[in-house]
C-alpha cells in the first residue's frame, strides 16, 4: 500500500552515510522532503541527488530537510556523498523496512535487464511540521525524476 496525501508519515529510524541514526520525528517542527531512490552511483539518481544539493539553501528557505534513502549501505552512500559534495543525510533502508512502508518499493528492478529484487521506487513525499504527507509521488520508471516544482509548491502551502 503506497502513502499518499493526507496520510500519517510512517517514523523510521536509519543509518546515514555516517552510520549514525537518523529519526523521522528528529525533524519535528519541520518539513521534510523524504526522496527514495534506487542506488547511489547512477546517472538520473546522480542527477537527481546534485539537483538538491544545487537548491538546498531554496528548501532551507521553506523550512525543509531533505532526506535521500536508498537500500544501499551507509559505506556506499559516505563515498558518494563525497564524490558529489552532497549536503544532506543520506539513509540506508538496507532492510527494505521504511520502502515498503513508504510502498516506495520495486519488486523487480528493470525486469529483464538486471531483475534486481527490492530496490527503492524513485519516489518524493513532502511531509510537514506535523508528520502529515502534504505531497506523494511514487514514480515506477527509474529514468524518471520527480517533479520538483509540485515539491517547492507542496513546501510553500
């Protein structure tokens, strides 16, 4: 079941790139833009991560944290992060635990092609002060990037 609208966050506590924990509810008071992504070191999440690291002082300006997540390992997340000079928190959901909550999940990864089992869906969620989901977009295309106007939009109401 995806998250949507409306909807309650499900808190979460992972690992970031530097292997401390990192809560959901630690940003209480915030907003936050939590973006799933399926594997570090690859061109559209590249892409994607940079964008954010390119606007993070816009988001700053809206209150918001961002938050990557992939199930990639805290050791593979600390070396991109360096590679790319990201300035955010980067979680490992190396359990597949908070995808599937978020129902931000890919059973299989580009069928056919690697058939990788249990990568994260490329999705954005925008979640206020409160913990109420005020934005979701889960995208099933992994060359695609998520919108993020209807993001800055969502932080601005």
């Amino acid at each position: 079941m995806s998250i949507k609208a409306g909807d309650k966050a499900p808190e979460f506590t992972l690992k970031n790139q530097n292997t401390e924990d990192v809560s959901l509810s630690s940003f209480q008071g915030k907003n936050v833009v939590l973006l799933f992504f399926p594997f570090a070191n690859t061109g559209i999440c590249t892409k994607e991560m940079c964008t954010m690291r390119d606007n993070y002082s816009r988001y700053t300006e809206l209150n918001a944290q961002i938050l990557g997540v992939s199930v990639d390992s805290p050791f593979s997340l600390k070396m991109w992060e360096e590679k790319n000079n990201l300035n955010f928190p980067l979680l490992s959901d190396f359990n597949k635990e908070v995808c599937k909550a978020y129902g931000a999940m890919h059973d299989v990864f580009a069928p056919g092609k690697f058939d990788y089992m249990g990568v994260a869906k490329r999705s954005a969620f925008v979640i206020d002060k409160d913990g109420i989901v005020k934005y979701a977009e889960i995208l099933d295309n992994p060359g695609e990037e998520p919108n993020y106007e209807k993001i800055k939009e969502a932080l601005q109401e």
